[in-house]
C-alpha cells in the first residue's frame, strides 16, 4: 500500500458525452527485476496498447499525438492518446473485465459526466471502483501540464497568423508561459468557456449547447454522414456562402452603417428559406455551412465572454478542433477582426486530452 | 383623408420572400363631427324657458396616423388604395425602408408618381419604437409562461433610454439606444429567423414559417437533444446540475440510422437559436450595463412560441436580472420610423398621440379567415390609429413616482370573474347606449343605421376581448370605457348626451341660489357635512353607471333630495385644517354634479382662501362636463353668485382642460397647461371626484399632497366588491406622510 503512487498502469479516462478520452503512461524505464515482477495482466496491457494503434473497430491511438521521454513521478515513459466513441463504453468495460484488470489493484480516475453515467457499470460488470474527479480541474491542470511539457521539443500552444490568406496563413507556435488570466473554450459535444486567473482560481462564466455534438449532429441529418470524419471531409469541399445570406445578399455591398463587411453572414442558412435555392445546393455545402455557423457563434460567444472579463487571450480546445482547421482558422480570424486586433486565438496539438491528462495527474497526485 | 406623408415599405425578412409584409403607414387629415357648446345672448329675453346653451356639430379636421400591413403579393393593390387616397399632391416624395424599398421602387414610383426615398432600415426601428414607447401606455409587455396572463403589460417609464433592441429578422441585430438620435450597433448574430426558417425547411421539409412554428410547439427537443442527464446518467443531481439542461444541442442525431420527427427536430432547432440569442443578448447587455431588451423582429412577431423560448434563455442566462420585453406594436417599427422621417418638417414629436381603439385592431387579433386582399379593400385588415392630440400630454406633477404611477384599480387581463362581469356589463348595456345615439340625433335620416354599426363593432371589440384580453395591452374598465367613446365617434356620435347635458345644466342652475341659501343658513359644521354630502350625492347623477340610468330613464322626477337620502356613507370634513394655497378638482358630470356638488364647494374653497383649478375633459364622454360647458355653466353661475364672479375676475377660481375624452382619468397623460397650472400656484390639494375617476382609476393612485378622492359606488358588484352596498360612499381623504 506504501507503494500505491508507483502501482502501474497509469491511466487517465475522460468519459465525454460523445468520446471517451483515454491516456496512458507507458513506463520505459522498467528495470529487469520490475519486468520479472510485473504480473502476467500488467504486461499484457501494455503489451495490447503499445503494439496496436486501433482497438476493435471504433478505437484508434493518436500516435502522432504521442508524448516520449516522458518524466512523471519520477519514472521515465511515454504518454499514448487514445479515444473510442461513448456507446462503446460497456465493451470497454467488458474488455477490462476480460482482462483481470480489477486484480491489479490500481485506480482508475475517470472524469467528465460518463465517470457518473457509468460508474455502476465499472462496479458490476468490471469489479472496479471509479476514482471522480471534477470535469473542470482535470481539464485545466491537464492543459497546464502538457504545456510547461511541451510537445516533444516543440511548443503545445500555437497560433494562425493570416488565419484567412491561404497563401501567407502560417501556424506559428506561441510561448504560454505566462499563461494567466486565461479564457479556456472547451469544445466537445456542448461548449464549455472558463476563465481561469491562476492554478487554482478559475471560474465557469459559461456554456452553449452549440458545439461539436451540434455540427455533427445537424450534418448527419443533412448529409446522411455517419462519421465526424466525413462530415469534415464534405465540409471541405462545400461553399457556405451559397446556403448563407450574406450582408452583400442583402445590401448589395457593405453595410456601412453599421460597420458590415459585405462578406459577413448576415443569416446563417439564410438562403434555404427559398424552395430554389434548397434545390440548388449540394451536401457539401450544407456541411460547410453547418460547420461555419457553429464555428461563428462559438467565436462570438467566446469574444462577449472574454470582453466581459477583461480577458485577452481565449485558448480553444476540444475534440471538435480535432483534424478541424476549417474551425481553428475561422475563429482565429473572427476573433481578430471582430476584436480590431485586441483579442487572440490559441489552441493546443493536445486539443481533446487535457481532461484525460488531468485524470491522470489526479491519480498521481492522491498517491 | 388628405395628405400621404409615408411609406414604410419594410418587409417581414428583409428580403422579400413569399409571404413577407409591407407595412405602410400614412398621415391623413379626419374629418369628423364634433359637439359644439355657444352660450346664447340671453339680454332681454326670458331665460326660464329657452335653453342654457346652443349646441351645434361641426365638423373639424383632426390628423390621424394610420399603419396598416398586407402581404407583398398585393402591392398593387395597396398602390391603388394609396392612390385613391393621395388628394393632395403636395407630397413628392414617400419613404420606405427594408429590402421591399428596394424592390418595389420601380412600381412605386410608377404607380404614384411618387420619388421613393430609401431609409436606413435601423435608423427607422429605432425611431418607431422611440415612438411607441413614449405614446403608446402599455405598449411593451413582459411574456410570462404557465400563467393566465401571458402577456404582462408594463407601465410607461417617463425615461425610456437606454435599452437594448434585439431584432430578431433572418438575422440578429443588437442595437443599444441611448437617447433619441443616439444609437449603436453593438452586435449581431447570423443565426436567427432566418436560420430557424432555413434550417427548418431542410430538417422538416415544412417550406412556412409559420407551419415550422407549429411543428416546434407539438415537438420534444429530448429526442434530439442531448441533456445534461444523457451525459451524466442519473448522478446529475447530486452534483447540484439541472439534468433538463441541454448539453448539446442535436447531440442525440449524430447517427445516420436514426429517424427523427419533424416535430422533435423543430422543437429543437427553436431552442437551439432562442438559446442562442438570448444568451448573446445577455452578454450585450452585461457589457453594457443595461437591463431592458426589447425584442423584435419577425422571429418574434405575435408568435407566443418564440416569446416564450426567448423569454426562457433571457431568464435563464441573466440570472434573472434582465427582462426580456416585447412591444404591441412590434410590426410597425420600422413604417413608423420611416414615416416619422418624412414628417419631420411636421416634428410629430412635439404632438401627443392616442391610440384609437376604433381604428385598430389587436395584438393578435388578425383574423385568417379575411383573404388580404378583402383586408386591404374592407378595412379590417391589422392596422394601428393613432390620434395626434392637439396639445402635449404630460404627467400631473404631484404624482408621487410617475415611473411606477398605474391609472386602473383593477386589471381586468389578471382578474378573470372581474373581466367576465364587465364585459357582460358592457354587452348589456350596449343596445341602451346604441339607442341613445339614435335618438340623440332625431334628425338625422341615418343615425339609426349608424347606431347600429356602432353596435355592431363595440359588439365584436368586447368579442375579441373575450378571447383575447390582452389585444390592447392591460384590459380595463378605462380601456373599455374608452373603447366605447372611440366607437361611438367613428360613427359621427360625437356627444351623444349633449341635450340631456344642456336640459340638466339649465334644471340645475335654476336650483344653484337656493342650495346656497340653505348652505349659508347653516352654522360651520353643518355646512362642512351638507357640502361633502352634496358633492356625493351630485355624483349619484352618472349616465354612465346601469343601475343609475335605469332610475333615471323609469322615474325622470327622481330627484336631488331623494339621492341624497339614498346615501348610506358618511361625510368627513377635511376643511378643519388651515386653508389650503390651491386646490385642483377633477370634476365629473353636468347638471346637479357639477352645479349643485361641485360649485358649492368650490364657493366654499374660496371663501377661505383657496385658489380653485376646475378641471373639465377636452372631449365629451358620457354626461361628463366637458370644458367648454364648463365655461358656459360657470360663467352663468358667476351672474349669480359674486363669490364665484370676484373669483373668475381675480383669477382665483381657473377653468382647465384635462386632455382627456374619457370618462376617467390617466394622471400620466394631461394636458401640458394644467400641469403648468398645477406647479405655478403650488397645488396643495387634489380632487377627485366619480366612480370613472376615482374608482376605476386612481383609487391607489399615490399623490405628493393632500388628496381626496369621493364618489358613489352606483355598481353593486363594484359595491360587493369593495365590501359595501350599492350607493354606499366611497370617501378617500389622504395626506401624504411626511
């Protein structure tokens, strides 16, 4: 029992409303006596996550995720991402259950609302008992740490200079380290936005039902897609401006009075009130545009909130920036247009972990 | 109907869609009849049997505002009503505004000869709304769900600005205002009307607006949303989270095997952009500092699905800390504003405005059964009236917080058993009063006729009130009253009661000097009694009230004495103190009221000091006094009695106009001289005199001085009501706590 901190596997689980997150330290510094230790269940997961990078049909490693030469509690390993959908949990669990984990001895931290959702199913179909921890600490001391980490030799944080010139756009990466205040839009299924002034002071100021869960939601009704995926795919090769109206649809031009650009969505599928233009369109373009008013009213939402608090930086993370830069450059142009330059957009490689990431550290901080 | 000065062309998007609306509003000049009161030359002639005053119906010219709305499929039609109606052809150029300005110029100017001058679509909301909140009393209403009184009717704060407009069209525009000419926009969202409208029709394949409403409202967001309690299971409770909140919105459509219903998905879609805006609306206005929203648009046009939504989010994101408000006259914003621009050589803002209950129809009183184009042609198609007011309205200046001031004792929208009782009252008595409008007119070869299309419209105004109380804000037995005079003086019976009002005044005075000597012959205390009792038992004589006029119409010899010894109450004096610098008296009706009641007192004021303000209505409404009878009456009173004379010479005793035709009283909205009056001598006293006055209005009515507010309860339901007995005295002596 004194030796719980160093009781291995190392995970960190983020049941989200659409995906569950899971991260897992793999220690590289097993010295022999360790490995002739280690029992037969322990090597065998190891052996199963490290190996694979697709888990049954719906679970995928993000390799490229990956963080190596990792030094976390005093032992040296890698850190692997991985995620699966929701509904998949209780196969998850059964797979737990097939492998004996529960006689390992170890913890598991869960966070996010699924900790809640299907901690009986842990217990009686897994024999395992769910350590909960809140959604929201998990998730900023998960950022916090894989930033001052860095993401092997590179930076965490970066930025898009001339988010909207495809030419001259440029990611370029944005030293965090003075990172407070903060706001943090976490974008899942539903949004989360949260202004953070220190480690341990933060505050919710507030969450929209428009998010990730939203945009896929309303592509598979659209489109008939099936897959975040493909609903990004159409989504890129679709034109918005043909469903949405448009301030010059409306005024011919810019709308002066009131400082409009001609360019800006005056109505977000706006154009679909007429039966012909309905007709008109394509998938494509209705993903596109489901992807752009989303992207739009998190980026409005997110400036309101960061000008009510005063707050200039506004890090976006989430699984729907997720392969996504449609979305990340969009919001940081709107941020920068619609701010005259006052307010900038971040994100993080990490996108959708930090509260995995944070389960994890939770885990090793209770040892 | 005379001069055309504008033309709001604003449509319901502002593209003009299928189905959208042109709202036009337009000025003309009305003629209409009025009563008209001459004092005759009575020199040499034998005064007993001639009448007191000459009574004359003139016809005078008066401006009124029309708004009118029909669909955009029959422009030409309302081109050719414009047309038949533009006599004067001074007027070179109309103003529009909203994306029809720019498609139907062509036709416009075509069709009238006219110059179409586009407005700026905003600039005309803003001044609208500007305009109805300072002209229209309960114009802006709050949306309350799950209550028998849906629409919460607000009193008019005397400071409108600032507030936040949130138009709601095919997008959102967040406008903060902040004095007249002062406006900004300060934000906006692209998912609105036209999202919900769009979005829909693709989800649903429902192609109207309206329809995509409906479905919303038969729908369950649950199946598509995804909630709180989807995400936690049942934990969510213990964690303090509300479960119902949604998560994601269509978060549980993220399958392609999966059917969802038209309604489901509707439903969903509306609470996702009401959310949306409210929550955006909420952080404007939190940036801002601001805690009224008006919403508009037409997302939210009369449709209580979106109020109720909107209303939600506003309450949900605000804590509570901001309202979401809406305005009766949402619609015609922008034709109002954009008329408001081409009459400003006119500044219609130094005028007042009534609404004509007549002329207008209410919230949400379109009936769908009148094809557009008969709407346009009959007449009864939605429309707004106002009538400019010749003289500014103001506030009476003793009222004790005019932003809180309400005129109506009962609010008849809020009290059911009340509203059932007087709308039956009202129909009861509506073939009486019809009758004798007819017969008011002898003359006249269609009085008859027109007594009956009097009836028949007041007939279907108290229907539609019946089913929608709130169709012209806060119902009140005022609003009824009102409602009446309105109609009656559409039909050219501008003062039905004129001859019943002369013969009264001229039975009366003939009695004025021997009620004085019997007053004089008592000793002070009785003479306080007898003149507090007089002034009760003068207002026994009310046209207005049943069960009087069922006296009065059975037994004509029922008399002075015979009310007064009906009096149950009692008398208190409030003349013991020291005297008092000015009073103001509210008077009510001709005859032995005002001569036999009210001037005694008024002597009695005098006598000891007091300055008298007598204020009478600018316009007739039942057998009320109105001004210029009070002129004749007083000046005949003054011949008389040298008190009255000396006091009328000095300019002690002061003759007013109230403003007001209603037969009661809105101490919010009196005419600018009488308030000038007021403050000018240091009003200490107010008098209010009447059931219509000082009952139905300003029975709560809270003054900066001594008041004293009298009438007979001559209603007994009324009288059940306020726990006494028909004819029992309402005697309401207030002094203002220091």
């Amino acid at each position: 029992a004194e030796k719980r901190d160093s009781v291995f596997p190392w995970f960190g689980l983020d049941i989200g409303g659409t995906l569950v997150k899971l991260v897992y330290f793999e220690p590289k510094d097993i010295t022999a006596e360790e490995e002739e230790e280690e029992v037969e269940n322990l090597k065998s997961i190891r052996k199963y996550l490290t190996s694979n990078v697709a888990y049954g049909s719906t679970g995928i490693r993000d390799v490229h995720l990956e963080l190596r030469d990792l030094t976390l509690c005093g032992r040296k390993g890698n850190l692997h991402f991985i995620r699966f959908p929701t509904h998949d949990m209780p196969a998850f669990i059964q797979m737990g259950s097939e492998k004996h984990f529960s006689s390992l001895h170890t913890t598991l931290c869960a966070t996010g609302g699924g900790a809640y959702k299907f901690e009986q199913d842990f217990r009686t179909m897994g024999d395992l008992e769910l350590c909960k921890l809140d959604e929201l600490d998990c998730l900023i001391k998960g950022v916090l740490y894989i930033d001052s980490v860095g993401f092997n030799g590179h930076s965490e944080c970066y930025y898009f200079e001339n988010p909207t010139d495809a030419e001259r756009c440029q990611k370029l990466p944005f030293n965090l380290e003075n990172p407070y205040p903060l706001l943090l839009v976490n974008i899942g299924s539903g949004v989360s936005i949260l202004a953070v002034y220190s480690k341990d002071n933060y505050k919710r100021v507030t969450g929209t039902s428009l998010g990730g869960g939203t945009f896929f939601g309303l592509c598979c009704l659209l489109t008939g897609c099936s897959t975040f995926e493909e609903a990004l795919e159409m989504a890129s090769h679709g034109d918005s401006t043909k469903v949405d109206k448009l301030v010059r649809d409306i005024y011919g031009g810019d709308y002066e009075r009131f400082g409009l650009p001609g360019w800006a969505v005056a109505s977000s599928f706006g154009n679909m009130m007429s039966k012909e233009k309905r007709e008109s369109v394509s998938k494509e373009d209705l993903a596109r545009a489901t992807l752009i008013t989303i992207t739009n009213n998190i980026g409005s939402i997110a400036r309101m909130c960061a000008l009510n608090e005063n707050i200039n930086r506004v890090v976006f993370v989430g699984n729907f920036l997720r392969i996504n830069t449609i979305s990340m450059r969009l919001l940081a142009y709107a941020l920068d247009y619609w701010s005259k330059g006052q307010l900038k957009a971040l994100f993080l490689e990490h996108e959708g972990y930090f509260g995995a990431v944070g389960a994890l550290l939770g885990l090793l901080d209770s040892a | 109907m005379g001069l055309l000065r504008g033309c709001g062309g604003g449509s319901g998007s502002r593209t003009p869609v299928r189905g959208s609306l042109t709202k036009l509003a337009y000025y003309s000049t009305v003629q209409h009849k009025v009563a008209r009161v001459r004092s005759f030359d009575h020199s040499g002639k034998d005064i007993d049997n001639e009448p007191l005053y000459e009574i004359s119906v003139q016809e005078e010219i008066t401006a009124r505002l029309h708004f009118i709305k029909f669909e955009n499929t029959y422009i030409e039609t309302c081109l050719d009503f414009i047309k038949d109606h533009l006599v004067n052809t001074e007027t070179k150029v109309i103003k529009a505004t909203g994306g029809g300005a720019y498609k139907f110029k062509d036709l416009i100017e075509k069709k009238l000869g006219l110059k179409v001058d586009k407005e700026d679509v905003m600039t005309c909301l803003i001044k609208g709304c500007n305009f109805v909140l300072r002209n229209i009393p309960h114009e802006v209403f709050a949306y309350q769900k799950d209550s028998d009184t849906e629409f919460r009717f607000q009193t008019n704060h005397p400071n409108i600005f600032p507030y936040l407009l949130v138009n709601i069209g095919s997008g959102v525009s967040i406008v903060k205002v902040e004095s007249e000419d002062k406006f900004e926009w300060i934000g906006g969202s692209s998912i609105g009307g036209g999202t919900f409208w769009g979005l829909g029709a693709l989800l649903t394949k429902t192609k109207k607006f309206d329809e995509l409403l409906q479905l919303a409202s038969k729908g369950q967001h649950t199946n598509v949303d995804m909630l709180v309690k989807d995400v936690y299971g049942g934990a969510y409770q213990t964690l303090g989270l509300s479960g119902n909140l949604i998560a994601s919105s269509f978060g549980k459509s993220t399958t392609a095997d999966k059917e969802f219903s038209k309604e489901d998905m509707a439903k969903s879609l509306l609470h996702m952009i009401s959310n949306d805006i409210g929550q955006l609306a909420c952080l404007h206005a939190k940036l801002h500092n601001l805690d009224k929203i008006y919403f508009g648009g037409f997302f939210i046009r009369g449709h209580p699905v979106t109020m109720r939504t909107i209303t939600y989010s506003i309450n949900f994101f605000s804590k509570g800390e901001v309202q979401a408000l809406f305005l009766r006259h949402e619609g015609y914003l922008g034709a109002i504003g954009a008329f408001l621009k081409g009459a400003e050589q006119d500044n219609p803002n130094q005028y007042s405005w009534g609404e004509n209950y007549a002329g207008s129809s209410g919230l949400m009183s379109t009936s769908p059964d009148v094809s557009p184009l008969q709407r346009t042609r009959s007449g009864t198609f939605d429309m707004l009236e106002m009538d400019r007011l010749e003289r500014p309205l103001v506030n009476l200046p003793l009222l004790k917080d005019p932003s809180t001031y309400i005129p109506d004792t009962v609010d008849l929208t809020d009290d059911a058993m009340a509203r059932k009782y007087w709308l039956t009252c009202f129909e009861e008595a509506l073939d009486g009063v019809a009758k004798r409008a007819a017969a008011s007119q002898p003359d006249s070869v269609d009085a008859q006729e027109r007594a009956e299309k009097f009836r028949q419209k007041y007939w279907n105004k108290l229907q539609t009130l019946r089913q929608q109380p709130f169709a012209y804000g806060t119902l009140t037995v005022r609003s009824l009253l009102d409602t009446r005079e309105h109609c009656l003086n559409e039909f050219s019976f501008p003062d039905p009661y004129s001859k019943v009002k002369q013969k009264e005044n001229g039975i009366a005075l003939k009695c004025f000097q021997s009620v004085i000597e019997s007053l004089d012959s008592l000793d002070w205390e009785e003479r306080q009694f007898a003149l507090v009792k007089g002034l009760l038992a003068g207002n026994v004589f009310d046209w207005g009230a049943k069960a009087v006029s069922d006296v009065l119409e059975s037994e004509p010899q029922f008399g002075f004495e015979e009310a007064k010894s009906k009096l149950q109450g009692k008398g208190r004096s409030l003349l013991e103190g020291p005297p008092h610098k000015c009073a103001l008296i509210f008077a009510d009706n001709s005859g032995i009221d005002i001569i036999l009641g009210v001037f005694p007192f008024v002597r009695e004021l005098l006598s000891r000091g007091t300055e008298v303000i007598l204020a009478c209505n600018s316009g007739p409404a039942l057998n009320d006094v109105t001004y210029s009878e009070s002129l004749i009456v007083t000046e005949r009173i003054a011949a008389m009695d040298p008190v009255i004379h000396s006091a009328l010479r000095d300019e002690k005793l002061l003759l007013v106009q109230t403003g007001s035709s209603s037969p009661c009283l809105d101490l919010s909205r009196l005419d600018q001289g009488l308030a000038v009056l007021v403050r000018e001598r240091q009003t200490d006293l107010v008098v209010i005199e009447g059931m219509g006055r000082a009952i139905h209005t300003n029975y709560y009515a809270v003054l900066r001085c001594e008041s004293l507010k009298l009438a007979v309860i001559k209603n007994s339901w009324l009288a059940d009501r306020l726990g006494g007995k028909i004819f029992s005295v309402i005697f309401k002596y207030e002094v203002p706590c220091k």
